[in-house]
C-alpha cells in the first residue's frame, strides 16, 4: 500500500478527534464508511487512529501507548491542526467532497431555504461543519456523556463552550475549550451558575443556594457541588480555560 498522504491523514486526524477511543477499531461503521472514501482499508485506518492515539499525551499519560509507530508526518499533522482547529474542520471536510463528491447533508439539514444562494449559503454551511466538528470532538472525549451528570442520551447533550464562542475565535473549536453537558447544565454554566475548577471539580454559585428548598434544584445542581467531573479520554479541558470561566463568568 502506498504512503499515506497529507489530505489522508487530514481526514485521519478529523476523525480521530471526532471519535470516542474505544470505538477505534475496524469493524467500526464509522471508519469502514470513510475508509472507503479515501480509498483505504477499514483496518489500515483504524491503526492510524490509533497511531495519533500514539502520540496524544491525554491518551499516553494514562499509560495507553497506542501502536507507537507514528510517522514523522502524523506528528507534524499533528503539530499543525492542534494550533488550528477551523482549518482542520474545513480541509477534511472538503478533501472528502473533492475525493468522492461526498454531499455535505447533515450539518446544513436545518438551512433556510432562503439563505440557499451565493456567498451566505456558502457561510452558513461553513458554520455548520465547525459546529459539527466542535460537537462531535467534545461528546467523542466524554464517551458521549454529560461530565456532571452520567446522562448518555445524545438528544439532550451538548458540547459547551468554556471561554464562550465570542471572546475566543482561535480557540472556538479546539476540542480542550469544550465540556459535554446536559441542555440545563450547558445553560447553567454559560450564566455562570456552575462551573468547573482547574482540579476538574464543580462548583456551584450561591447565587442559586434561594433553591435549596426545591427537590428538582437540589438534585440538579445544588448536589453537585463539590463533586469531579466525568474525566475525559482525549481533551481534557484546558486549564486556563477553566480560570477564565471561574474568573469572569461564575458567580463565585
């Protein structure tokens, strides 16, 4: 089999970060579909998932070591896309449509038909691939469950922002700038409510302790407090990250 390309081990490296560690493997439908579009083996794209996984320090810190064999040209794939996570998003993404003229479908389902034309389609779209990517790479580190509660139904899981999406373009989807939470927890965090210390423990505002008399409340959220978080498998959220939400967005 010839050398993997850099356009290859783009769209290696998407699916990596977009992919729960465990799911790594070749009989994985995921890998088999993308295997096929970059005409590659099911088997040959799984170990270079995992030859990334090689040289993924989340991933090696725990003492996983991956196949080790990681060329010098996935490190420098590597090396590139952690420093930009947009281009990543976007390259993979178009290097399948030119490839195989795979139909970007899932992230523009819910367009308006009115905003179909020249350039503001074009963004739109855009913006739906990032948020794609964003989306996948925070739930895949958290094995698709919410890092507060456990919840595993996808339907009510969302991949958070820790410095919000405004504030931060070079980081807006840098998977380390994301925690995967329930709708409510999402919401609780982005006013502040709940959020999470550097040590990965929550923390919960007294300025919801007027809830304490309220069985729902205290179940939620009151209860956590205190508590660790769900600890990621890749990704784990950036420490100053976590500063700057407990220093200018909780109500500490």
């Amino acid at each position: 089999m010839s050398k993997w390309t850099r356009d290859e081990l783009k769209v290696a490296f998407s699916l990596y970060c977009q992919m729960p560690y465990g799911k790594m493997h070749h009989r994985n439908p995921e890998i088999i579909r993308v295997a096929k579009l970059i005409n590659r083996t099911p088997s040959a794209l799984a170990m270079k998932l995992v030859n990334f996984a090689s040289i993924d320090p989340t991933i090696t810190s725990t003492g996983r070591k991956g196949l080790g064999n990681a060329s010098a040209l996935d490190k420098e794939i590597w090396d590139e896309f952690n420093a930009n996570w947009e281009k990543l998003a976007l390259e993979s993404r178009l290097i399948l449509q030119t490839i195989q003229g795979e139909v970007v479908n899932e992230d523009v389902e819910d367009l308006s038909p009115m905003n179909y034309f020249g350039a503001t389609r074009k963004a739109q779209v855009e913006v739906r691939i990032k948020q794609a990517f964003f989306r996948k790479a925070v739930l895949s580190s958290y094995e698709g469950q919410c890092c507060m509660t456990r919840l595993s139904d996808e339907r009510l899981l969302l991949a958070s922002h820790i410095v919000p999406w405004s504030l931060d373009e070079q980081n807006r989807l840098n998977p380390r700038n994301g925690l995967c939470l329930s709708a409510l927890h999402d919401r609780a965090f982005d006013k502040g409510l709940i959020t999470v210390e550097s040590n990965f423990r929550i923390r919960v505002s007294s300025a919801i302790s007027s809830l304490a008399d309220n069985e729902f409340a205290m179940a939620a959220l009151l209860s956590l407090d205190g508590k660790m978080i769900l600890t990621p498998s890749k990704f784990p959220p950036s420490a100053e990250f976590l500063d700057y939400h407990n220093q200018h967005i909780f109500l500490g």
